[in-house]
C-alpha cells in the first residue's frame, strides 16, 4: 500500500537522518516507524484499560483509600513537603512552585 504524508523539513530531515545511519530506505524506516508507535498505542490502550478496571474491582472488594491517606504516603514515599495546615498547598507551575488554596478531599467509602 502507497500513501503521501507531508512532513515538516525538520521532521523530514530527521527521518533522512535515521535512514542514512541505518542504511535503509526512507520508506521502510518510516513503516518500520509508524509500526511501532501504533503497537505502542494499543499497548498502552490496553494497559490502561486493565489498570482503570483493576482499580474498579479494587474499589467494589473495598481496597481502597482516602486521597488524603494516599497523598500522604506519596509525600512520605517521595519525600515531598506536607500540606502546610494553613489551607495552602504547594503545586508546580510551568516555572516554578506556588501556593494555591487547598480544598478538603472527600473521603470516599466507609
């Protein structure tokens, strides 16, 4: 099967490259390319599926936490800082790390 995609010079530039190094047409390097980023895809598709539903069979046999519980064994785990108990919470920005007004987590299951 033949088909025409049109690439940026940069992107056709590096796909040039790739060929070149391998010593393979630009071709079959872009099939051998476009191939395994659509197996990744469905890999990653399917992973995700088993994860949401594990999650939710987790939930109905009662495995489950409060975010507040969960939040803080990641801060434990990662030594991250605690919530400073003035409503304030630390979150990341593009460039840096401001305070913003925390809302209480719900807390969910009893």
């Amino acid at each position: 099967m033949s088909i025409a995609i049109s690439l940026s010079p940069e992107i056709e530039a590096l796909l040039r490259e790739k060929a070149d190094r391998q010593g393979e047409d630009i071709s079959l390097v872009a099939a051998q390319l476009l191939t395994r980023i659509l197996e990744w895809e469905a890999r990653d598709s399917e992973e995700a599926i088993e994860g949401i539903q594990q999650g939710l069979n987790d939930f109905e046999l009662g495995r489950f936490r409060s975010f507040d519980e969960f939040a803080k064994s990641q801060r434990t785990k990662y030594n991250l800082p605690a919530n400073r108990g003035d409503g304030l919470a630390l979150v990341p920005t593009e460039n840096n790390i401001v305070g913003t007004k925390a809302k209480p987590s719900p807390s969910f299951g009893y």
